[in-house]
C-alpha cells in the first residue's frame, strides 16, 4: 500500500506521521511520531493507529544535533523497521511570504525562496526547511510538498491584508499573512459534515495553542485573521506577546539598549503567558497555579480572546458559529467557559455539562452555536500532499498573487 510521510519539524523536535493511501485514495494515519531532545537528549516516540506504542528509545546527543539529524534517524527507523518506504513527504512550512496561496512541490529553487523568509518566521522556517534541503540532497527523486500556513489566508480583501505604511514596502511582502492556515482549512474543511447548518456561514474559529490566533471563516473561507507579518501578532501565547504596539519594540532597541537578535529572542521566547505570568508558559500549569501572576495571564489570556472576538465578528458584519480547537480550546473547558462568559453579547453561551465532556456541541440556549472541534494539521498536509501526486497538471511554479 502507498504511504505518504508528513513532517512538521521545530527547532528541538521532529513529529512525523504515516498515513496509508486506502483504495478510495484517501490517507489513514498509521503512525505518529516524535524525535524529541534535539541536542540534548534525543529520543524517538512512536504510536500506533491504536495508540499503541511502537517505539521508544533514547539516542546520544552527539547523534542527534539538529532536526535534519533527528529526521534522518526518523527515517531509519521507517524505512529498516516499518518496513516503509513512502511515495512523498508533506511538511509543515510556517511561511509562504506573498507568492505561495497553495502547497506546492519543492524542488531547490523553492527551497531557496523559502529561505528569503526566515527572518518573517526565525523559530520556526529553517526548521521547516532543514529537512525539505536533506532529503532533497538525499532522495532527489522523492516528490516533497510543502504545506504554508499563510496559504489559507491568502485570499482576505486587501484591506485586511494591508498595513498603513507606504505602498512600496506592501509590494515587497510587508503585509498581514495570518498563520494556522492548516489548521483553519482542516476546521473549514469538516464542518459541512459536523455543523452543515452553520458551514458556510460566519464562523469565527479559535485556535488555542501554544501559538494561538483566531480566524473569520465566512462561506469556508479566511476573511480575517488575529496574525499579521509574523507569528507574533494577536492573541498572547505561551511566550509570544500577541499584538503589541510597534513602539514598545523602539523602546526595547533605544531605551533599553537591546540588539535587534535580543529583541527578537525576547518576543519570541521570553513573553506571552509565560512573561505575564512568571510562572510558565503552559495553561495547565497556569491554571493549576495559585500565583498571582498566573491568574493574571489568564485573565489577559481570556480577555485578548473575547475583544478578537469582537474584531472577527465586525470583520463579518456578524457571527452565526463559534469553534474551539487546539490544545487548551480542545481540552480546557474552563477557559472556554471563562472566553463564553465574556461573549453573551454575540448570542454565545454554554452549557456546562456538554462543555465539561469535551462534546462537539457545547451551546447552551444563545443564538450562537458553539462548537469543539479537535483539529488535524497532519491529515490536511497528507491531503495536499496526494492531491499534488495525482493532479499532475498542479503548477509546480509559484503563483505570484497580484498586490
Ligand atoms: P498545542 O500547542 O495545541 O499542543 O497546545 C498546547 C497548550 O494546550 C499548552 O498551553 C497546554 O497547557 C494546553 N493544554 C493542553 N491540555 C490542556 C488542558 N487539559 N487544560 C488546559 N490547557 C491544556
């Protein structure tokens, strides 16, 4: 049977997932996998479709450098004791910049325009892309896709694309992107099946993670998003700021005296729940926590949430759904319940019975159903990934989309 390998590669781990190619041509996931400790203490983890566990075994650190590395050993693993050698590979890439609306097949000219955008995305794109150049050099052969999470944002109107600086600088890719575009196609793409009433209405969906953004979904499709350039913009995360004036950033860089690498370190690594907090980064810890500057994160947590909200809704000239999804949305009924309390005013409440058992449906009596909808940023890489292999005429060049 075919197989296809997705790969969504971080600065400290690999994840990997198999799926098998059914005889109706859609993928089933097989495995899911995670190198992890990169540079520290490496170690691969494997399950089954039964959750079973397949593999679990450390590696030394001398082994396992860096995320091309740790995706070759990965690979060993598949190909020696799985016994599978996969049709294609699907990445995770975080950013697309201006001219990528679509996955697309790599090849080393792709790779090299995907480098020009590892300043726009510092802790996430040469991760992405590490392993894309390895088994490029490797497995010249091997189709490889890459999946952006800007594409499905690609179409919003210009006015919700556009910051309010001079022309030029918008024509060289100085724009709002929006970001967990795979994880808003996946969202879009199964609610005609698990909400039809609602499907292709205003939906606003909220993707709570360790990054987190929200997006207006309306007919299917993104008109907005809470991300902007870079994946820094909009809500608060576990250490990123969400939005921010731009004149913080000068003081940081003037007053403070800090390098624009310190600068970048900071917003990336040293802020959101974590910076707020004091305490952690994580919303289990945060909510398990009787600090004061826990409670605070969540507050401003739940707070940055319901006024997005807000925004998304204006977007829309109104709201007929509401969606959770990603870690704390999938799983954390009280920061939903606490997100919920904020927006009766959109016709949302919750019943906390449903709410507390995780259910798809967990509205209570207010005009605005409100849903949880566990996201699969995996099976839509794998999706893209087969559609390209069987739709031979897919344009491998990129799609420069006009300004
Ligand atoms: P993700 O990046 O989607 O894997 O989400 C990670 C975030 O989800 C972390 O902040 C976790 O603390 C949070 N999370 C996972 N499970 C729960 C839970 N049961 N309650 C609260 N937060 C959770």
């Amino acid at each position: 049977m075919d197989t296809i390998l997705v790969v969504n590669a971080g600065s400290s781990s690999v994840k990997f997932q198999i799926f098998a190619v059914d005889s109706d041509g859609n993928p089933r996931r097989q495995i899911k996998g995670q190198m992890d400790g990169i540079g520290s203490r490496p170690r691969l983890r494997a399950t089954n479709a039964k959750g079973e566990v397949v593999a679990e075994r450390v590696y030394p650190t001398e082994n396992v450098r860096d995320v091309s590395a740790a995706l070759a050993i990965a690979g060993d693993w598949v190909r020696d004791e799985l016994r599978v050698a996969p049709i294609a590979v699907g990445h995770r890439v975080v950013h697309g910049g201006p001219a990528y609306d679509r996955p697309t097949l790599v090849d080393p000219g792709v790779v090299n325009r995907l480098e020009e955008l590892i300043s726009l995305a510092p802790l996430h794109q040469p991760y992405n892309l590490a392993p894309i150049r390895s088994l490029l050099a490797k497995f010249p052969d091997l189709p490889q896709v890459a999946c952006f999470d800007t594409a499905f944002h690609r179409n919003h109107p210009k006015v919700a694309d556009y910051f309010a600086i001079p022309q030029q600088l918008s024509d060289e890719g100085v724009r709002r992107y929006g970001f967990h575009g795979l994880s808003y196609e996946y969202i879009a793409s199964v609610l005609p099946e698990r909400a039809p009433e609602i499907a292709m209405g205003r939906v606003v969906v909220a993707h709570l993670g360790s990054g987190a953004s929200m997006c207006a979904l309306s007919g299917g499709r993104s008109v907005e998003s809470t991300m902007g350039f870079t994946a820094l913009d909009g809500l608060p995360m576990g250490t990123r700021p969400g939005q921010l004036d731009p004149g913080v950033v000068l003081y940081l860089l003037t007053t403070k005296g800090m390098s624009p690498s310190e600068v970048q370190n900071f917003l990336y690594k040293d802020c959101g729940l974590k910076g707020l907090s004091g305490v952690s980064n994580d919303m289990r810890e945060l909510l398990n926590s009787s600090e004061p500057g826990a409670k605070f994160a969540i507050d401003y947590f739940v707070y940055r949430a319901a006024l997005s909200a807000g925004l998304l809704t204006a977007a829309m000239e109104g709201i007929d759904a509401f969606v959770f999804t990603a870690g704390i949305g999938e799983n954390s009924s009280a920061i939903r319940m606490r997100i919920a309390e904020k927006l009766g005013w959109l016709g949302i409440d919750l019943d906390s019975a449903e709410n507390a058992k995780h259910a798809v449906k967990i509205s209570g009596s207010g005009r605005t159903p409100v849903y949880v909808i566990p996201t699969d940023e995996e099976l839509m890489i794998a999706k893209h990934t087969l559609s390209i292999l069987q739709n031979t005429s897919q344009p491998v060049v990129v799609q420069t989309r006009a300004s």
